[in-house]
C-alpha cells in the first residue's frame, strides 16, 4: 500500500484516524497503530511481515539483554548488529554478491541464484532498528521493556517503508506521552496534501518522460533527450521523495509525532557537501553518527579521512541498491567530497554562482548513474550529454516526449525547488510568506491540490514509487 493510493487515501487513513481521535491515551493508541501499521505492511506481501516482527523481536531481546548484562554489552551490540546486517545482507545482496563473484570467474554464471523477493523498506526499518541498539549501548537512555513500543517504533506506518529514517531517541517519549491537538492536525493535513501533490501532480508526469527516455534504444537518443532525462529525473526523484517524505511527517504530527525534516531544498547547495547536508538528512545523519565517527572521521589525519569518505559513500550507493551503479553513484559524490576538502571547495566560495552550477552538474550527473539500468546505459547517456556533436542523429522527437504539459510541470518543478524559496528570504516578503502560511487563500489552493491529486489517480495515472525498491 502507498500514500497516494486510493485505498490509503480513502479507507485506510479515514478508518485509523478516526479510530485514534476516539482513543485519547497514547497506550491504546499505540496498539491500533501498531496492528494497522503491521496490517499496512503486509499488503500485498503478507509473508514479509513475518521478517518486519523479526527484527523487532531480535532487537527488543538484544536490548533488554544488553541492559541486563553489563559486562557483556559489546558482545550483544556486535550479535545485534550482525543479526541485523545478516537479514539485510541475505534478502537484497545476497544475489548481488553471488552475480559479482560469476562475473570475477572465468566462464560465470556457475552459481546458483536465490529465489528472494526484496521486501519493502528492509533499508530504512533495518537502520531505525540498528540506531535503538547502538545508542542504547552508548548509554543515551534506557532499554524499551515494553515489546510493542519498540514495535510501534519500527514499524509505524509514516516512515515505516521510505523514511524518513527516525532514531528512536528522537520519538522514544512521544510513543509514550503525546499530545494530538487541532493545531497539529491541521499542519499534519497541510503537509500531507503539499507531499501528495508533489508526488502525485509533479513527480509522476515527469516520471512518464523520463521511463519512455530510458526504454529506447540508445541509438534515437540524442544530445537533448538524454539532458532532457537526466533534468527531468533530478526534478522527479527530488518530488518522489521530498513528497513522501513530506506526507510521512505529516502524518505522523496527525498522529501526535514531530518527525525531524528530511529535505531543506538541497538544489540551491553551493558545494556537494552541503548538498548532503540537505539531501536525505536523516540517511546522511545516520551515516555520519553510526560508520563515519566510529571509523574515525577526520580525527585522524588527512589520508585516514578520505579512506573513510571513500567507504561512506560506498556504503551509501550500496544502501541505495544492489548494483554497481549505485556503488559508482555513491563513489562519484565521494570523489567530490574530497575534491572539495583538498581546496576546491574555497575556490567555489569566490562565486556563489559558479558554485551553484557545479553542483547540480555534479548532481545531474550523479542521477544518470542512479537511474540507468546498469552502469552501461549511464555511460552512454552521459556521452551523449556531453558530446553533442556525436550523437546528433537520434530520431526520437523531443516535442512528442514533452508535450505543453509536461514542460509547464518541469517549469513549476524548477521554480519551486528552491529559487521561490530563497527570494521569500529577503525581509520584505517574508510577511507575506507568514499571511499565505494557514490563511483563505492557502486553504483553497491545499483544497485544489488534493482534488487534482485524487482526479489523476482515480484516472489510474502512472503512480510509481522510486525509493520503494530500498
């Protein structure tokens, strides 16, 4: 089930929050919330569930026993973390790892492959799981007795399959005191219809463009369709997650929770490490708190420091997907990172501009590499981005792939991704920012939106959903 279905939108969202309105105590609450955050999951892959309670007994077990065996905490961090990289590693690398090893053997395809199915959101539950141990272990508070909190807590709906990825210090006392007002429901309402038609209204229509590009055969693809995929993926992958990122933490202020910002409009970063600052916050936080300190960080000297930037954003790729291509899209980013701690990241504070271009060129390009089937494909498109003059003799029609609709979204996808932003900072119009915030005008528009949202899916409109898959 996802946000922007139908059935989520009209059964099963209705059904819970009514359900919790007429429950008050966040103790009862808790229990509706978990079976239908466990009922949720299982739609549509029943048996997976299983996995999800899993983890959760796994975890809830090697909590408690931590807390109980004083001496023996380390060895109950490192089984809880091999359990949990076990599950992980089993159920999406698994064929991956044995795919690399045919491909390094002289004849290949010599080993058998795993008949396993990629549950949903294994990545993102695996990781909230991890972070209740591991903080537990560094003392930051007290082991969860109660087995369903800690359920609730991983599995909850909202971020329950793409983040954002919650640490359980952050939310560890709302599962057990909160307060759901008029006032949070409303901003609760007003960031769900904002992320349902991010999704819905922008995010889908360029995803239409953008898989028709990808389908064809590489020898019709010129120059300006392979810059039209890859502008317009950075536009849609932007939207698809920002989107759901936006409606999960609007449910869960709709539910009593505050969720911590995923996206601060990472288009405008002037430098490829602020853009990790705004991209994904909570994967980036994740990264930086639970492998890169513990490696080292930067307290160890300069070559140590880019060792461990090396193995970050290899890990990033890897986290993203089982392909090399995801591992060369995290490198890629890696390789910039450090670009900018040997200097050039001083050169690119002389022109905020110039930085600017950089960056989303270097993030463009990046996408090329997340989105392309294999690391072959990301090749050629980006040949053909950057050698025009070569491949000027594609026969797909540009008009035919982006029609008066498609361009006015790119448009509004552009201009709302960060440029409006910035330009409400000045002083002068951040009043009017604060008038639209909540007011008539903002409320019939939110109304239009959720309208056009449900027209274009009761349509059956193209619906796909990129970080799905991790």
């Amino acid at each position: 089930m996802v946000f922007s279905s139908m059935t989520f939108l009209w059964l099963f969202l209705p059904v819970v929050f009514v359900l919790c309105l007429l429950i008050r105590k966040p103790k009862y609450q808790n229990i509706l919330l978990l079976i239908f955050s466990l009922f949720f999951y299982a739609w549509g892959m029943p048996y997976y569930v299983i996995l999800l309670l899993v983890s959760v007994i796994i975890n809830w077990i090697c909590g408690v026993w931590m807390e109980k065996w004083e001496k023996g905490r380390t060895v109950v961090l490192i089984v809880s973390i091999v359990a949990n990289l076990g599950l992980l590693g089993y159920f999406k690398y698994a064929n991956f790892i044995l795919n690399t090893i045919d491909a390094l053997i002289p004849g290949g395809n010599t080993l058998p492959r795993l008949n396993i199915g990629l549950p949903i959101g294994i990545s993102f539950f695996t990781f909230q799981a991890m972070s209740y141990v591991i903080d537990l272990y560094r003392g930051e508070y007290k082991a969860q007795k109660n087995p369903l909190n800690l359920a609730l807590y991983i599995s909850f709906f909202p971020q329950l399959i793409a983040g954002p990825i919650v640490k359980y210090r952050d939310v560890n006392k709302q599962i057990v005191e909160r307060t759901v007002t008029g006032e949070k429901i409303a901003l609760g309402f007003r960031r769900f219809i904002y992320g349902l038609a991010k999704k819905v209204i922008i995010s889908n229509i360029l995803a239409i463009s953008v898989d028709r590009i990808y389908a064809t055969d590489m020898t019709r693809v010129n120059s300006a369709l392979a810059w039209t995929a890859a502008i317009c993926y950075t536009l849609q992958i932007y939207y698809d997650f920002s989107g759901y990122s936006d409606m999960a933490i609007g449910l869960g202020r709709m539910f009593g929770f505050d969720f911590l910002e995923n996206f601060n409009y990472p288009y405008i970063s002037s430098s490829i490490k602020e853009f990790w600052r705004r991209w994904h916050i909570s994967m980036s936080s994740w990264f930086r708190e639970y492998l890169y300190i513990p490696l080292g960080g930067n307290r160890k000297g300069k070559i140590r420091t880019y060792i461990n930037l090396f193995i970050v954003f290899a890990a990033t790729g890897l986290w993203h997907g089982a392909s090399w291509n995801f591992v060369g899209w995290g490198l890629f980013h890696g390789f910039f990172i450090i670009l900018e701690r040997l200097g050039f990241g001083k050169l690119l504070e002389k022109s905020k501009i110039l930085s600017r271009i950089y960056c989303l060129l270097v993030v463009i390009v990046g996408w090329v590499f997340f989105r392309a089937n294999d690391t072959g494909t990301a090749i050629e498109i980006i040949k053909r981005m950057f050698m025009p003059w070569q491949y000027n003799s594609g026969n797909m029609i540009l008009g035919v792939i982006m029609n008066a609709k498609t361009l006015l979204i790119t448009f509004i996808a552009i201009i709302a991704c960060g440029p409006v932003q910035q330009i409400f900072k000045i002083k002068a119009l951040e009043k009017v920012a604060a008038k639209w915030k909540n007011s008539l005008p903002e409320a019939i528009v939110l109304a239009l939106l959720l309208f056009y949202s449900i027209t274009l899916l009761a349509n059956d409109a193209y619906n796909p959903f990129i970080y799905f898959r991790f």
